[in-house]
C-alpha cells in the first residue's frame, strides 16, 4: 500500500501544477473578456438581483439552515464585491419576488434545482460548476451528464444527510439510489470493501467525470487495480498474459459469489481458455470427475490453483507454469 500513496502523491502534485499551468493560461487568454462573460450562467428573462433578506421573508427554513452550510461563506465570481447567496444558486430573484408579491406563478422565474421542473439539467449543473471548476473538468464525459443528471441527483444543498453535502447518508446509499444492481453485487460473500467502510465508489471512479472510461479513476480496468493492488503490476519473467490484458477476465469488481471475486469457479474459469490441450484439457463433468472413489485433483479443493499458484506471474527461474 506504500507505492499506492507514494503514487497517489504524485498524481496530487501533478493534478495541482496542471491546474495551475491551466489557470494561469486561461488567465493570460481570456483576460480581456472573461470579466464580464457570463454565458453559462442560467438567465431568468427580465431578472435582475435582489437583497437576499427578500428570500428569507418567504423561505425561512432553507434561510435557516443555509447559514450553517459552508455556502454561506462563498463569493460569488460574477460580483465578487456582493454576497448574492441564495442567488447565487437560484439566479437573480426579481421576477420570482414579483410574480408572489402579485399572486403569479411562473415555473422559469427563479432556478428550481428539481429535474424537469423549468431549466434543463446541463443548465442547472452549469449553474453550480462555474464555481467548482475542478468537478468541471470531465463532467460533459460521463453518462450522469449525457443522461440529464445534474448535481442535485446526488447533493442536495438544504438538507443534506451526508458529509459532502450529500443527498443519502452514505455515498454506497447515494449511489444506490439508481445504481441498485453494483449495492446488490456488494452484498456477494465476496466484495470489495465498500460496505465496511474501508474504500468507497470514489476510489475507482469519479462520479463528476476523468475522461477514461466508466469514469475509472485509471486509463482502464488494470491501472485502476494497480492503485491499490500495485504488486500484480509485475514485471514477471513469466507473465500469465489474461493479467497483463485485463483483471476482468477473471475478477469482477464490485462483488462475487465465488472467492476471492472470481467471476467464475476454477477450474471452470480456467477452462474458459485452457480447454484443449492434453493436460488439463479435461472437462470436469461426473464422468470424469472421480478416479475411481477419489475425486480428481485437479478439479477439487482449489482446482487448479492448488499446482498452479502463483496465477499472475512468477519470478522462479522455472517458473513459466506458475507454479512457484
Ligand atoms: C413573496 C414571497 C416569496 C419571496 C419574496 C420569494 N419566494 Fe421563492 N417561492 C415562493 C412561493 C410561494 C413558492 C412556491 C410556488 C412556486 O414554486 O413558485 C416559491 C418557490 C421558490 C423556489 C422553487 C421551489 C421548487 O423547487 O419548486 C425557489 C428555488 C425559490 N422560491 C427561491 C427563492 C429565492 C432565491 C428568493 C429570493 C430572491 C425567493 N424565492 C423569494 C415565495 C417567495
Ligand atoms: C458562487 C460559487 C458557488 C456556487 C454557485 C456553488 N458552490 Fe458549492 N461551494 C462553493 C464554495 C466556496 C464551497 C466551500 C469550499 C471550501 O470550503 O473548501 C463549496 C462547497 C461545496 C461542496 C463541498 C461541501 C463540503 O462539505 O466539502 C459541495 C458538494 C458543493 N459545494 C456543491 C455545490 C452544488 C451542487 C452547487 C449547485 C447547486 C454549488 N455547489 C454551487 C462555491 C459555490
Ligand atoms: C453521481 C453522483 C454525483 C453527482 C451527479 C455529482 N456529485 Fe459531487 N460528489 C459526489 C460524491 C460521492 C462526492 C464525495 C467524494 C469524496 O468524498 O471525495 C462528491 C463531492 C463533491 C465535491 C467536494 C469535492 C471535495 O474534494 O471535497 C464538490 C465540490 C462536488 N461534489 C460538486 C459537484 C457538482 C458541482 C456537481 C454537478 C456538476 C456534482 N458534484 C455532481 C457525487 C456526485
Ligand atoms: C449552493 C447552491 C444553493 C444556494 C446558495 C441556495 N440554494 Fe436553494 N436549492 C439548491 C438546490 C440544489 C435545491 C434542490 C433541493 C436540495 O436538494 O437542496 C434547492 C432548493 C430550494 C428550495 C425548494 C425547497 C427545497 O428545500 O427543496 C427553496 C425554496 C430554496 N432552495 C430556497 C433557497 C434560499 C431562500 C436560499 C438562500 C438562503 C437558497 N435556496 C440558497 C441550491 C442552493
Ligand atoms: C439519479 C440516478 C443516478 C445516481 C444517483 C447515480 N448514477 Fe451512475 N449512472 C446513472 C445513469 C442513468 C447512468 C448511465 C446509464 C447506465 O450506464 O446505467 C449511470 C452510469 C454510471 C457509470 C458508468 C459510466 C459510464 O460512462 O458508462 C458509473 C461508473 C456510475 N454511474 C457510477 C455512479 C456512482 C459512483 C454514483 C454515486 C456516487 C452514481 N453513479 C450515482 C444514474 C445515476
Ligand atoms: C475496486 C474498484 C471499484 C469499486 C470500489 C467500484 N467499482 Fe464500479 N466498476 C469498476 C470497474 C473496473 C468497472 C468496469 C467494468 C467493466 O468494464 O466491465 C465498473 C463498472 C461500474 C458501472 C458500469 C456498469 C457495469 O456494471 O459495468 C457502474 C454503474 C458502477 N461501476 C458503479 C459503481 C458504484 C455505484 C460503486 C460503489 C457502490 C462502485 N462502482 C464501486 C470498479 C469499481
Ligand atoms: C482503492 C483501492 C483498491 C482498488 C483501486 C482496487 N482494490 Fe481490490 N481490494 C482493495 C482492498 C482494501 C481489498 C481487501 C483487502 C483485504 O480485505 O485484505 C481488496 C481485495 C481484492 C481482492 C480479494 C478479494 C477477497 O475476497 O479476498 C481482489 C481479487 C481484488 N481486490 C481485485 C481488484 C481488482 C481486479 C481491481 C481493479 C478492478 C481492484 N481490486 C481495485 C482495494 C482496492
Ligand atoms: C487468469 C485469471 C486471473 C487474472 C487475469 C487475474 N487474476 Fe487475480 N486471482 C486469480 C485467482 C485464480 C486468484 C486466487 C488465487 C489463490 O487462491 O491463490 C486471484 C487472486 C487475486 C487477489 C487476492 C489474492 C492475492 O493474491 O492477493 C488479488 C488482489 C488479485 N487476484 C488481483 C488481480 C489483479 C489486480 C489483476 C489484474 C492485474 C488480476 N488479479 C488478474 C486469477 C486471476
Ligand atoms: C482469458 C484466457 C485465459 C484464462 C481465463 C486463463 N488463461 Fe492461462 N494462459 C492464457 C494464455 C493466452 C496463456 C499463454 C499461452 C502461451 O504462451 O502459449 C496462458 C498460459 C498459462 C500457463 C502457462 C502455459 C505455458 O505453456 O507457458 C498456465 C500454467 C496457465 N495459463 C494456467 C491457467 C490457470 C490455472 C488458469 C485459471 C486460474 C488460467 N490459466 C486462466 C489464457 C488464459
Ligand atoms: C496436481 C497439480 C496440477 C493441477 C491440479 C493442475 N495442473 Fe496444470 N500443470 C501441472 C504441471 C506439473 C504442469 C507442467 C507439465 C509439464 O511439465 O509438461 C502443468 C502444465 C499446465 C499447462 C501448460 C501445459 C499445457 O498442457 O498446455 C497448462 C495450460 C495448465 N497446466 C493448466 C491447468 C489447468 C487449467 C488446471 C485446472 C483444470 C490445471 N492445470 C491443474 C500441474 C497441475
């Protein structure tokens, strides 16, 4: 787990000189024009901003609990000068205030963060990233944001359950309000540590997007293994050559009803592949299965892994069957 942290260290450092080599060229491109651009803002037709004292008159339970939330505390980068707090968020207010002080409705007079009520989602996350530039970078890359998600499906700013401003109490919870198949798999004997605690969904993907696919937090399966699970990363003199492709060929990540998250029993996985040659091409069926009243040794216990054990690699100058 040393290299894991050294490694994660690493990718800080570089994650914080890019952002910062990013920043300063955006600066020195945009200089001129960035001040007053605020096009990706959500504009409420006619709107202008009010004082924030207007909306605590009508909505003083959020205006209650707001004040203990760090939002409380933030600039706002279109005014900085001004503290726009609840519009920040919402958008400019006048029109709302208007249309309730005469008894109107009008569903796009403020911004409401429930999906399909008024603006579209990539408006309404639009709305929040101007300020999270760092959640900005890959967003428009995940399937959250293709689908019409916005941040509201997993953060929820007024009454929040857990830490992050999140909408459930845990993230494993967050998640699984739509992802109810990857809490089921979870609950396999065998599974990555999520439950409990120790690692979270976060660990292998970012849910706001990296660029790579299934927002892994690696290029692909292997390099996010290898953040925790860096010894499989060899080099071997004698590699398994499944491993080196991909570890799916015969782990599933998030959970197993086989040990050690197998996606299937030896030496039936085994067989997926090794399946003609003389030795071990049988085909363990009740045939075959029992020599005389024993049963066949390569086909119980372990199955195959009891010879050929060190199945990822091997570093034994006789090595090459893996099995020292
Ligand atoms: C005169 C009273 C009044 C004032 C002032 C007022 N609101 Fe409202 N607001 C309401 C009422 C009533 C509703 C519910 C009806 C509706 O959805 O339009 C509402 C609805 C909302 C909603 C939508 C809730 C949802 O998700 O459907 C938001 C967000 C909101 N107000 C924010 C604000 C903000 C921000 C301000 C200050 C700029 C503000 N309001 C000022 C009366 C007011
Ligand atoms: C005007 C700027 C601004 C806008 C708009 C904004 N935020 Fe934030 N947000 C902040 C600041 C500042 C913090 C506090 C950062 C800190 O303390 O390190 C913060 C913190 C957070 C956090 C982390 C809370 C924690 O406990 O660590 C989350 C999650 C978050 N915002 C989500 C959102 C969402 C969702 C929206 C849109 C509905 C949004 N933000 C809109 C400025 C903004
Ligand atoms: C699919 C669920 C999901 C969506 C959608 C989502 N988030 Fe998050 N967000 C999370 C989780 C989970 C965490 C906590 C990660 C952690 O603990 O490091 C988080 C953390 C954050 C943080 C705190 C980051 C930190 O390092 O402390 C910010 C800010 C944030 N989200 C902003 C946003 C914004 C802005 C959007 C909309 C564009 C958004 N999130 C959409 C799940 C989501
Ligand atoms: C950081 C962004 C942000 C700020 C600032 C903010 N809100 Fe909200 N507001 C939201 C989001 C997101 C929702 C959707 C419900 C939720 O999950 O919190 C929402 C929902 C609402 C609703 C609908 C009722 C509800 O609770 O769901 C009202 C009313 C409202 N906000 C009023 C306010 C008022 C008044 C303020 C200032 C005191 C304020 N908001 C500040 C993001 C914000
Ligand atoms: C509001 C529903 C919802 C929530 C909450 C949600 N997701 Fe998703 N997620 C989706 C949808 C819809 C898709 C795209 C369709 C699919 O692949 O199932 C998706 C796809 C994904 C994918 C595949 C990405 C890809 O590009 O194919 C991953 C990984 C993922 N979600 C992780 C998470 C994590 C982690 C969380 C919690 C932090 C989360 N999701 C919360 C709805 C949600
Ligand atoms: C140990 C790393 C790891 C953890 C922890 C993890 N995942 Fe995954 N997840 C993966 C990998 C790797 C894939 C890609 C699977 C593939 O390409 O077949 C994946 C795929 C997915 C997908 C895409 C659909 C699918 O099944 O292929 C979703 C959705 C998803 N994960 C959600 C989650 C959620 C929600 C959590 C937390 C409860 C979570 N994952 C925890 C590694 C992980
Ligand atoms: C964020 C760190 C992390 C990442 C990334 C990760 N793992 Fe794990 N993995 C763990 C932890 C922690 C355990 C539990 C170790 C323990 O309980 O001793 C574990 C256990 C395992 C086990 C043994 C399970 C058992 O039942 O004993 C396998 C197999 C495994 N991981 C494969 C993978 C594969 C394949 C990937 C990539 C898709 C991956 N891991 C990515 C942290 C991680
Ligand atoms: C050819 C099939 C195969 C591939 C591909 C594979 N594994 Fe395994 N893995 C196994 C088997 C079989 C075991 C059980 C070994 C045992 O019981 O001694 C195992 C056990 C593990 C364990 C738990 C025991 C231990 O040795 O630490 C981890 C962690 C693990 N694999 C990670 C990975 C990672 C990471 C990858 C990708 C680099 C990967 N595996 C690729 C077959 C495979
Ligand atoms: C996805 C296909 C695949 C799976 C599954 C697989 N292997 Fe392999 N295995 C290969 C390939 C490809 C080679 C390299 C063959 C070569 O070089 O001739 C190999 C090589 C080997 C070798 C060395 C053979 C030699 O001649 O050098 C042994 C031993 C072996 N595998 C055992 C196993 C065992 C035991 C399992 C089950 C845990 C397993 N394999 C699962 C594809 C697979
Ligand atoms: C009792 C120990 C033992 C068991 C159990 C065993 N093997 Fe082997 N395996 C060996 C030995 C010893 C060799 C080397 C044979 C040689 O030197 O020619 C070998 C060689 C191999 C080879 C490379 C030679 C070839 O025939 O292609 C593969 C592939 C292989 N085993 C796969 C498997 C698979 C798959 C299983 C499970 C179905 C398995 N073995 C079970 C001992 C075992």
């Amino acid at each position: 787990m040393k290299g894991l942290w050294d490694r994660r260290r690493l990718l800080a450092l570089l994650a914080l000189s890019g952002a910062a080599l990013g920043g300063l060229a955006s600066c020195t491109s945009k200089k001129h024009t960035e001040a007053a651009d605020t096009t990706a803002w959500v504009k409420i037709e006619g709107a202008t901003y009010v004082d924030n004292d207007a909306c605590m008159t009508c909505h003083a339970d959020q205006a209650e609990h707001f004040k203990t939330t760090r939002h409380a505390k933030m600039n706002d980068p279109r005014t900085p000068a001004a503290k726009h707090e609840c519009q920040s968020c919402h958008g400019p207010g006048s029109v709302h205030v208007k249309n309730h002080e005469d008894d109107k409705e009008g569903l796009n007079d403020i911004i409401r963060f429930t999906e399909g009520k008024g603006f579209p989602g990539a408006q309404l996350a639009a709305q929040c990233l101007e300020c999270h530039q760092g959640e900005k970078r890959a967003w428009q890359t995940t399937s959250h944001a293709a689908t019409g998600m916005a941040c509201a499906s997993c953060h929820s700013i007024h009454s929040p359950q857990g830490d992050k401003q999140l909408k459930q109490a845990t993230e494993l919870e967050t998640c699984a309000q739509c992802h109810k198949d990857v809490r089921n798999q979870m609950q396999r004997p065998s599974h990555h540590p999520v439950r409990e605690g120790k690692i979270g969904c976060k660990d292998c993907h970012d849910p706001h997007g990296t660029g790579y696919e299934k927002n892994l937090r690696g290029a692909n399966p292997n390099d996010t293994c290898f953040k925790c699970h860096q010894e499989k990363a060899g080099p071997y003199l004698w590699q398994h050559a499944p491993v080196f492709e991909n570890c799916l060929t015969c782990h599933t990540p998030h959970g197993s009803n086989n040990r050690v998250l197998l996606a299937a029993k030896p030496p039936q996985l085994c067989q997926r592949c090794h399946s003609d040659s003389q030795h071990p091409g049988t085909v363990y069926d009740k045939t075959t299965l029992f020599e005389g009243s024993t049963p066949n040794a390569h086909a119980v216990h372990n199955a195959c892994i009891d010879c050929h054990s060190q199945i990822h690699g091997s570093n034994h100058p006789g090595g090459k069957f893996f099995m020292r």
